[in-house]
C-alpha cells in the first residue's frame, strides 16, 4: 500500500475555445492521505470543477492539453486506457457527487434504480442484491427506504442530495469527490448534509475532496486547505492553520472576507477581477491584486514548503 492514497503532480487542463485555450488548471500539484477531507476553495472561475474533471477524467470534447501524473494508492492512473480507467477506476476507486442533484438523477428512473446501478454494471451483482445494498446505504445517509420507489421530481432537494450521496458510497470507493454539493439547499438542509458527512467520515474513514466556495461549510469537515487562483494552487496546508492563519496574500483576504461567529470583526473584499485564464499574466497571478506586490511579482513565483508543512506560491516567503 502506497504512502499516500491520491498524489496529483504537475496536473495541466486546457481548454479549446473561439476566443483561445483556456488554462484552466495550469501544473496543479497536492497530496491526500488516507481519512482525510481536503477543501479546494477559491472564487468562480478559478478552476475548482476543472480539476475535478482532471482527476475523474470527465473531460469535453474540447481539450486542447490534459497532462500530468495522478497516483492512487501508487499507481499512476493517468497511464490508463479510457475502457480501463472507466472500470477500475471511475464509480469504483473513485466517486462523484455532482453540484446540482437534480440534474444528476435520471428524471424517469426510480432513485433506488439508480442508486444500485453502479453495483449492477461494476460488482456484477443481480438487481435484487444491488436493491438491498441500496436499501442499506440510503439508511446511513438518512434517506427512508420508501423513497427509494420515488423519481426525482418526488423528492425535496435534500433528499436528492443524499440519494447522490449514497450513490457516490455504494461501490464503497476509497475517495469520494464532492462539488458544492450543499451549494443550492438552505441552512438546515445543508447542516443535515454535513452531519451526514461527517458521519460516514468518522463511521467508514472515507476520504473526500470537497469543492467549494463556502468556507464556512468546509471547516466542519476538511482537515487539509487547496486555495486555488487562477488555475493555480496557492497555498496548501492543515485546515486549522489556514482557517486561523493564512499565509498568500489572496487566502488573507479570502478569510478575512468570511463572517464570524464569536469575533467581531471588519469584513474585507478583494479589490479587482481574477485575470482573463485565455491569456494569464506572467509574474504572480495575483499581483494586479494584491496589497503586497513588489518588484519581484512580475516574476512567477514557486511553490516554497515552509517549516510548518504547508506550501505558498508567494515570493513573500522566499
């Protein structure tokens, strides 16, 4: 068994478009062991859902450079044919739950159908046996067992969320990618999501990549911090260091952008637009923005690993 369980480096994606190729995730480079959850936060357009497809190969047809190394468990996966890495790899080592739920569910399946499909096409199990597998996992995320006799359009948007969910479990993979999946439900709803995260993190010691904007959401889960700019990693690190203490001047204002509970504090904004991914500037990417450029910004700065373990494309920490 390999050190790591999932080990991305050098991760490049671009994409073909009218206007130019679009850098979507530009020499994207990280770590995730086994139980942890690690949150990829950054704004929109920063190429969050672009590097899920990388690592899931759920690629368009437009791509115009997808290369790099992906080792699960010390295997580079990115070598595998696509009929191989459908069977081995895509539902069975590794699983998906999609932004928008309702657009993931097949509207005239019956949502216990299409939980236990991925037993029916990958274990080669009978759709009896598959249906009382489905039963199970639906009671660990709280969906009742009637509901599985339901379509789509029958259930609330919570319901759906958890019947993606499950669907992501049932093959019991050992990584699960999770894209905003609280994104579109209330409050409540999305507290529910997240107690039932976290259970089957603690329960099942699943491991799981969670894209999100919602910093908030991600500091019940996640153990590990991605900041993303501009189809770039900024800043790696354990989540109670980054949530606490930031080191990249755009995962500072980031943070200090987010409403607190027991602090009261000024709220900040990022100054300016993130930067055109067609044609991206040279130096720092986020030096048009940020408060502390000097001189050296117009130059790309590396990724330097500091003393602490965590690692910060920033000059500063030269």
């Amino acid at each position: 068994m390999a050190e790591h369980l999932l080990e991305v480096k050098d991760l490049y994606l671009y994409f073909r478009t009218t206007r130019g190729v679009v850098q979507a995730v530009d020499g994207v480079s990280f770590i995730l062991d086994r139980n942890d959850a690690l949150a990829v936060i950054g704004e929109s357009g920063c190429g969050k859902t672009s590097l899920v497809r990388a690592i899931l190969r759920l690629l368009p047809r437009n791509v115009h450079t997808y290369k790099g190394s992906i080792l699960l468990d010390g295997v580079d996966i990115m070598k595998f044919s696509e009929e191989r890495f459908r069977s081995e790899v895509r539902w069975t080592r590794m699983s998906f739950v999609a932004q928008a739920a309702m657009n993931a569910l097949n509207p005239v399946l019956r949502v216990g159908m299409q939980m236990a499909e991925p037993l029916v096409i990958h274990h080669h199990l009978s759709k009896q046996e598959s249906l009382a597998q489905a039963m199970e996992v639906s009671r660990m995320v709280g969906l009742p067992p009637d509901f599985l006799s339901r379509y789509a359009f029958e259930l609330s948007g919570g319901m759906r969320q958890r019947a993606i969910i499950a669907m992501a479990m049932i093959t019991k993979p050992d990584l699960i990618v999770l894209d905003e999946p609280t994104s579109a439900l209330d409050m409540l709803t999305q507290a529910n999501i997240m107690n039932v995260l976290k259970g089957i993190k603690r329960d099942l010691q699943q491991s799981f990549i969670f894209i999100t904007h919602d910093v908030a959401t991600t500091s019940e889960l996640c153990n590990r911090g991605v900041v993303m700019y501009a189809g770039q990693i900024a800043e790696v690190g354990d989540a109670h260091q980054f949530y606490l203490d930031p080191f990249h001047p755009y995962a500072q204002k980031l943070m200090a952008s987010v409403p607190t509970l027991h602090q009261d504090k000024e709220l900040e904004f990022i100054p300016g637009q993130p930067p055109s991914l067609l044609d991206p500037p040279q130096g720092c990417r986020f030096a048009a923005r940020c408060e502390k450029r000097f001189e050296k910004c117009d130059q790309e700065p590396p990724m330097l690993e500091l003393e602490d373990g965590r690692r910060v494309k920033c000059w500063l920490y030269e």
